[in-house]
C-alpha cells in the first residue's frame, strides 16, 4: 500500500482516544516536516535555474504512489490529501516558506488573546472569493471548523478536543473559545484540513462528506478527480500570488518502479512520494551528474518501535531497555535505508529546539554489555532466554530488513539471551488490533499534524485513565499500542500544553524526555530525509516547514 496510512482504523473516537497517523511505506522521500533545504545541486534552498525564457503556458506534471481517499477537508488524513489541499484550500495561518514561523493568511493578524488564554479572537481578510464565487467572511470561517469538528471525521479530534466553541463577532472578525488553555493553538489552525470551504457547497453533518470536490479559496480549482489523474487549474479570482504555470497534473503510478522509470525517461516533471532506497540512491547519484534535479532536506517523520508494557517479558521495564540498548542506527542507516535517514535518540525530532538525545546517553547504540546485564538483572539467561515478537507491517519491505537487523543483532551479540521472533501482518488487521494489546512490539512511523513538540509527546504518551498496574485504559499510548501509564507523565503533558512560557515549556520537555528514555514505553530509531526529483527545465521547487510540496511556485523554463 502506500498511503500515508490506511485508513487507520474506520471509526476513530472522539475525545481522550487519539488517533495516531502512521506512514507504513513511508520510504524516505518525504516526511512530515522540512526545516532546512538543501538542494543537491544548489546550495541556496531552492531551485535556481540558468538563464532562459519561462514556459509559464505549460502544465506541470507530478508523479506520485499515493492513492487518494477523499478530498473532503473534514474526512482527510493521507499524506498525498494534505499536500493537495495545502495548494487547493487556505487556512487562517501559515508558514513562512522553508521555515517553521507562523504568518496569518486568511487571517489578517495573529490572535488577541483573552488573560486566561481561553479566547482567541482573530482579524479574518476582506476581498476573497471562494471557487464558487461566494464571498469569504466570518461566517464561511467559521462554518468552515464547525464543520471539520461536527462532521466526524479522522482528523476531527483535532479540533474538537481542544475548541469549546466558535462565533463570528464581526463580518469579518472570528472568535474562537478553548475547552482549556492550549500554548500550540495557532500552529494547529495551520494544519491542512483546517481550511476555509464554501457554506454554499458544504453542509454540517456527520458522515457527510464529499469526496471528490473540493470548493475553497486557494490559488487552484480541481477541475478533474480520476483514481490515476488530478488536475488542478489556477484560480483566476485567487487573493494572492498567482501560480507561476498553468495548471497541474498529478499522476499515479502503480508501484514505486514504474514512478521511478517514468521520470527517468522524462514522463513526469516531478517525482514527489514515493520511491525505494535504492531508487533514490540512483537517482541522487544522477543528479550529482546533472541529469536532474534532486531537492533535499532534514525530515521529521519520525520511526519507532511500539513496546506493550502489558506484555510478557515487556513489563520488564529491565527487558525494554535492554532492546533500546540492542539498537545500532548507524547501522540501520547503512543496511536498511542506504544512508539516507538520521538517527534518532528521542520522540521528538532534532529539528526542534526541545529535542534532547535522551536514548543516546541513556544506552548508546549497539551497547551489547548493557543489554546482557539489564537482561542478567531481569532474571533471564541463555537457557530461559527473553522472547519477544517483533511485528511490523506485511508489505514493507524496509521494515521487514529492520526487523531482520535488529534479530540478527540479538542473535550474534547477546549470547542467546535474548530471542527476537520478526512477525508481519496485513497493516489493516494491525490498524483494528493495536489497541487492543494484541502485538507485544510494532515498528511504525509518524508525522506530526502541526509543528510543535506537543504533537510528538501527547499522541504517544498521555493516558486519560489507567493505573501503574493496569496500564493505561483509555487514552493516547493505549491507543498506540503501548499502554503506558505514569502519573508523572500526564501531569507534566497537561502542564507543557497549558504554559505560556516558552523556556519554562521547555525545561517540561526535557523532563518528559528523560523519563521516556527511562521507562522506554517507545524506541526511537531515525528521522527521515526528504528528496523531491524534478527535470532540470523545472524551477521553483521548494519542501515548506508544514510538510507540504507548494505547486504554485513551479513553473518550466527554456535553457537558452
């Protein structure tokens, strides 16, 4: 498969239950979240062209792997339904390109918020116009994430966890109430689904979704919706910069070979999501010879194994680290991804400011004499080894050579006192049994819904109810698969979401850090590059902070 995910699970609950975004084939070329560009061919952080006349008349054309679901902002979680909504729909805030600094979009200013950080009132833009011609105002916004909310859909948790309510105080002027404080609101309001549609086109109501229109304000009109063709067309009534082509198609390919082939013999402009590693690999070294282009960046989708707490020999808190200590991700990057990811010692990526390198001091990689010992100290030997299943994804083949390294790791370091067994399954039976306690591990990945720290800690480690002894209930890291729960941790994740201080919301995520790494409910393993391949006669291809690959800025150019 290669979705972003699949589906998850078909009925995610509302409330304390979150969802977790998992990207099963995600190979490397593009995660969640671009900090810094860097262009393999140029130094500058975008693609720069040599001198020419642009062919701003022609389409571009994107090959892609990924299957689309639906378009509907409301029912939208994939990788590839984000991106296009990214270039079809605006949202009240955004990014500045390449970096990770909110700016207002539709929006016309950053919120004024009430002294009890419960009330964010927001200044809304005159003068757009959705596809449809109907005009955009307070009203159209706010319809807009009462329907994202009310209609139920994947990502609706999102909002409807956090927002108490949403009212329109002047034509042009939002007011939105929070359940609680929320120190990362403004970034969530960036997220892709977040978008404004047009009330002429919607209706509110659970279930009730459109799946393949979109009616927004954005600088493209979807003019066609075919299982292997989208096309996109300029919006010629669009607010903002006009995109610099006419129009494009993004093509799916049905496996990564024949994505790979066709832009090889020039069939597509852009390979964007998703190639095998050996695949990238080549065509980085083709773009070393100038055949192509290939756009670069530091990802922050994130790659880790799920460790059931509940789970025999797991509940060992002994046995869990002894596998943290196991782990070689110099190695891994080597065998497994060709070198082409970093590796990662927390939950959180390098690409924040908050990230320590918590499994790093903590157990090293490879630190064989640790593992043995925590193992030795567990009660385990050769004779009564400690057996754990170690189950991923059926149609991965990147993750069925990490569970074979890591085996063979145990196998040829730990003198039988450990037995690793790799286990598959279809990725739809995991996605309705993960919660349910049924794997002792899981290899998955994650990218983040919106860029802060908070959305790679409270998904994975936030319990609403449970005990040290039972494990968590209900809540996040049950949903996850893991089970965690500590008192300490729920206290410090509610207090980190809560705290307007940024050094003092800081110094909260170092402390989770740490107790992460010495309760290891998770394993981090690496963080992934982004690579984006474009023909040399395209220019103005760039990676956004927010995840997304904007079309706008592409446009083709005539070498002279």
């Amino acid at each position: 498969m290669h979705t972003k995910y699949q589906m998850l699970l078909s009925n995610l609950v509302r409330g304390s239950r979150r969802r977790f975004r998992v990207l099963w084939q995600f190979l490397g070329l593009f995660g969640l979240v671009s900090f810094l560009i860097i262009s393999c061919a140029q130094p500058n952080n975008q693609t720069t062209t040599t001198p020419g006349s642009s062919n701003g008349d022609e389409r571009i054309i994107i090959g892609t792997t990924q299957t689309l679901r639906t378009i509907d902002p409301a029912d939208a979680y994939e990788v590839i339904s984000g991106n296009l909504l990214y270039n079809l729909g605006d949202r009240l805030y955004a990014y500045e390109v390449g970096t990770t600094q909110l700016k207002p979009q539709l929006a016309t200013d950053f919120p004024t918020i009430s002294d009890d950080r419960l009330t964010y009132t927001i200044p809304l833009r005159q003068g757009v116009l959705f596809h449809d011609d109907t005009p955009f105002n307070a009203e159209a916004m706010a319809f807009s994430l009462r329907r994202f909310i009310e209609n139920g859909g994947p990502p609706s948790s999102l909002l409807s966890d956090i927002v108490e309510d949403i009212t329109t105080t002047g034509e042009y002027e939002l007011t939105i109430k929070l359940k609680r404080p929320f120190a990362a609101f403004p970034s969530l309001l960036a997220f892709s689904g977040a978008c404004a549609v047009s009330p002429s086109a919607y209706e509110i109501g659970a279930g009730k979704f459109k799946p393949n229109s979109f009616v927004g304000t954005g600088p493209y009109v979807l003019t066609e919706y075919a299982v292997d063709l989208i096309r996109l067309h300029p919006f010629d009534q669009y607010w903002g910069d006009k995109p610099a082509n006419q129009g494009v198609d993004l093509q799916r390919f049905s496996s990564p070979a024949n994505l790979f082939n066709a832009f090889r013999t020039n069939a597509v402009d852009v390979a964007y999501i998703s190639l095998e590693p050996d695949q990238i690999a080549n065509l980085l070294e083709g773009a070393e010879q100038g055949r192509w282009q290939a756009i670069s960046a530091d990802g922050n989708t994130i790659n880790y194994i799920v460790l059931n707490v509940n789970s025999e020999p797991l509940d060992r808190v002994e046995v869990r680290q002894a596998i943290a200590s196991l782990v070689d991700r110099n190695l891994i990057n080597e065998r497994v991804l060709r070198g082409q990811a970093e590796p990662l010692y927390s939950l959180i990526p390098t690409t924040f400011e908050s990230h320590l390198p918590v499994f790093k001091e903590a157990y090293g990689d490879a630190n064989f004499e640790k593992a043995k010992q925590l193992l030795t100290e567990a009660g385990f030997t050769p004779e009564n080894p400690a057996v754990v299943e170690l189950w991923y994804g059926a149609n991965s083949q990147k993750r069925q050579e990490l569970a074979a390294t890591l085996k063979a790791l145990s196998d040829n370091n730990l003198g039988g006192i450990l037995q690793l067994q790799p286990q598959s399954v279809d990725t739809t039976t995991a996605f309705q049994n993960l919660d349910k306690g049924i794997y002792p591990t899981f290899i998955l990945d994650w990218y983040a819904d919106f860029l802060d720290p908070d959305n790679y800690i409270h998904p994975f480690l936030d319990c609403a109810n449970g005990s040290p002894q039972t494990g968590c209930v209900e809540g996040a890291s049950q949903y996850h698969g893991s089970f965690y729960y500590s008192d300490r941790m729920n206290q410090l994740i509610r207090q980190q979401r809560t705290e307007a201080n940024p050094e003092t919301r800081q110094a909260i995520f170092q402390e989770i850090q740490q107790i992460l790494a010495e309760d290891v409910p998770f394993i981090p393993l690496w963080q992934d590059k982004i690579h984006v391949f474009a023909q040399n006669n395209i220019q103005g291809v760039n990676l956004q902070a927010n995840q997304q690959f904007p079309f706008w800025p592409l446009a083709k150019f005539t070498p002279q």
